[in-house]
C-alpha cells in the first residue's frame, strides 16, 4: 500500500500548483485574502509523492557527481515496450518507433511543424486543454474547434458531421486529438475510435495524438491507443506519452513519441533538432527506469483507485446543490463541473463563481480557458484531508447563498 493520504508540505518549493495562484490575472486562478491558504485543484499535478521506486532511481543517481551530456541508452527502449506491452497491450513497437521529447506540448508543436506549413489550421475537440492553444498559435498555427457535444448521460462525445464539415471547408489536413480527454474525461471507446480514423483516412488528415492520460484510467475503463485502431491508423498518427502526469514528474520533461511510419519518424526527429536541444534530460532516464516497471504500474492502480474515491466524494457533496451537474469521469484526475444550471438560477456567471472559490483558497479553474465557459475544472488528485476541506469551503463560503 502506497501513501496517499499524507499531506505534504510544499513551501519553499516553487510549486506552480502553491506559488502560482496570482501570479499571470486572467490566465492562473487568483491567490486567496488573508487568512486561506491555497489547496490547489488546478494546474495538473498531484499533491502526492511520486512513486517510491522512482525517487530510489533519481537518489541512486544523484550520487554520481558528473551531470554531462549521455547517450539515451537502449533500456529507456526497453522500458518504453515494457510499459506500453503490458499497460496498453501494444504490438510490434520496437526502438525504431521511439523518440525523446523534452515535453509533450513541445512534441505536439513540433510534429504540427512536420504535418503542416506555417499559418494553416488544425482541427481539434472544444474544451481543450489550454496548453494546445498557448503553444500552438504561439508558434503560427491556427485551430478551428469542433465542439463535443454533451448526450442523454452527460457524456461528452465527438460530433463526426461537424468535424467533416470543418475538415472540408477549412481545407484540413491535421487534427490535435487528446486520447484520452482533458479536461472532458473521456476514455474513447473502440468504435469511436474507428469512426475518427475513418474519416481522417477520408480527407487524408493526420492525427496528433496527446496520450499524455492515458495510464490515468478510472477502473473499469481501458485506454486504447489511437495507433492500434487499424493499420492505416498505425502510418497516419504520431503519438505522445510522458511520465508527467502518471507519476507526478511535470518538473522533469520525461516525455516520448511513437511513430510507425518511417518518413515521418525521421521528420519529427529532424524538426526535433531544429527547434530544440531535444535530447534526453540527464534525470529523465532514471526517472523512467523506475517508473516503468511492475512497482510503478502497482502504485498507478492504487493511485487510481484513490482518484476514482475522491470523485466519488466530490461528486456526491456537489450533487447536493440544485443545477450542479457531474460526471464521473473515465481517466485523468480532473472533475470537470458544469455550474450553468446553478449560476442562473443564482444570479452570477461561472467566471465569478470560480472567482469566489479562489478567494477562500479553492483553487478552481474557470472553464473559460478551455473554451467551456459553463463548467469549472478541480483537479481531485489530493489526499482526502485536503478534499474534504475544499469541499467543506465551498459548502461554507461559495456556493452558500449564491
Ligand atoms: C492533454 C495535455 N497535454 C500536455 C500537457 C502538458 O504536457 P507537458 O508538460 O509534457 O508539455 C498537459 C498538462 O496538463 C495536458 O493536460
């Protein structure tokens, strides 16, 4: 049994999750008055401590006093089958198809600069993860957004006429795809995932996919790499995965693609060297060499089954209120809250009701930079000591009287 439940005090640490709050108006949730401290429910990383045998990896290496440039050895390879063979039941991937990246945003950029010249549009599912946005129009690029579309059960799913429709008229020729979905929740399930590739196959568009999530799996759910939909999915998507949010290491750009099809394999690399010092971190490898391994896939279970009793928690304490809508998500650790209902009946807008939460240090993330402006994101993956008190807080101060 792993420890999840301990609170951890992160001061002194520059944690975006802690320091952040107040530091960029309008892009970081505001810093609380006086006298509440911030329990952080935004920025995607956890408030619990990594997987034991990764930092028994990063001490063994820490003794070594030489930190210089080093050659990505063939056990990262290993590790990287490893994990994707017995988490994902991948087959065929070998050292060929994988890469290094310094960051998945940066990989997302850089095959976008593989699959696409400067100033064209990439299609992709609205909410999306802001990050997407920041990096990729920063870096020239356009996004026409398909929304997903809410069904009977709150389930948020693809709208494949509306995305034909915007391949065609945009002249689209790649899609971002977030597999599975933050901030939505989603796990895609097979015939989605079908259906998708077969209308990429259609107008010849190629898929970005972000499966930064995909080991953050609700139980009961199982992640399917877009690559192994079809053969043609196989050539026509480059994939990107990390340790970032399965482990808790953001701070450590421990991230990789995986790339079946040789021409663009060998492209992604080329523009990997262009934009980037894109070599392996020094710490990154023992990072990976313990994280993927039988100890690391035990502590993501028991990770998951703490993350699936917090939403269960959170979810039940803001059903209570008339017009707050939830769903218990299928992957990540993100509850994504529509308080539409609720704010109308109350007089205020979302905005200010996530506003009102971070002045009392719930450290919420209003919807809007997702380009959902009904719903507020809570990331759930704390100890229980600290949910229970965000939860009594909003139950106190937020959404009290309105
Ligand atoms: C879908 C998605 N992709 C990428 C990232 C960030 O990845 P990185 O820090 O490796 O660039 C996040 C972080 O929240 C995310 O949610």
């Amino acid at each position: 049994m792993y420890d999840f439940t301990t609170v951890i005090d992160r001061t002194g640490q520059h944690a975006f999750a802690i320091d952040g709050p107040g530091r960029i108006p309008g892009v970081f949730p505001e810093s609380p008055d006086e006298g509440f401290d911030v329990i952080p429910l935004w920025v995607a990383d956890m408030s619990f401590a990594t997987c034991p045998s990764i930092t028994k990896a990063l001490k063994k290496r820490v003794e070594h006093p030489l930190f210089g440039y080093f050659i990505t050895p063939q056990e990262f390879y290993e590790r990287v089958v490893y994990w994707q063979t017995t988490r994902h039941q991948v087959k065929g991937l070998t050292k060929q198809a994988i890469g290094y990246e310094n960051g998945v945003v940066a990989g997302v950029i850089t095959a976008a600069q593989v699959l696409c010249t400067p100033g064209e549009t990439l299609l992709i599912h609205s909410p999306h993860y802001n990050g997407f946005e920041n990096g990729l129009c920063n870096a020239g690029f356009r996004l026409e957004r398909s929304p997903l579309v809410r069904d009977d059960c709150g389930i948020m799913r693809m709208d494949f006429e509306d995305m034909e429709r915007r391949i065609v008229a945009k002249n689209i020729h790649a899609l971002v795809f977030c597999n599975p979905h933050n901030p939505c929740g989603r796990v895609w399930d097979a015939e989605e995932l079908a259906r998708m590739m077969a209308l990429c196959q259609k107008h010849d568009v190629y898929v970005i996919s972000d499966e930064i999530w995909s080991d953050l799996i609700a139980p009961g759910y199982r992640h399917l790499p877009l690559q192994s939909v079809s053969a043609d999915a196989r050539g026509r998507v480059i994939a990107l995965y990390a340790l970032g949010k399965t482990f808790n290491l953001s701070g450590m750009l421990a991230s990789y693609h995986i790339i079946y099809n040789e021409r663009l394999k060998h492209l992604m690399e080329r523009q990997g060297k262009l934009n980037y010092y894109n070599e392996m971190h020094v710490l990154s490898l023992p990072a990976f060499l313990g994280a993927y391994t039988p100890e690391g896939a035990q502590w993501v279970n028991e990770l998951m089954q703490v993350i699936s009793g917090n939403m269960e928690l959170a979810i039940s304490r803001l059903s209570r209120y008339p017009g707050v809508r939830c769903t218990k998500p299928q992957a990540t650790y993100m509850l994504f809250v529509d308080f539409s209902a609720w704010c109308a009946d109350h007089g205020m807008t979302v905005s200010e009701l996530a506003a009102k939460g971070c002045r009392v240090g719930v450290t919420w993330q209003d919807g809007r930079i997702y380009h959902d402006p009904d719903c507020i994101r809570m990331n759930l993956a704390l100890p229980r000591a600290l949910l229970e008190k965000a939860l009594e807080r909003i139950d106190r101060y937020v959404l009290c009287a309105g």
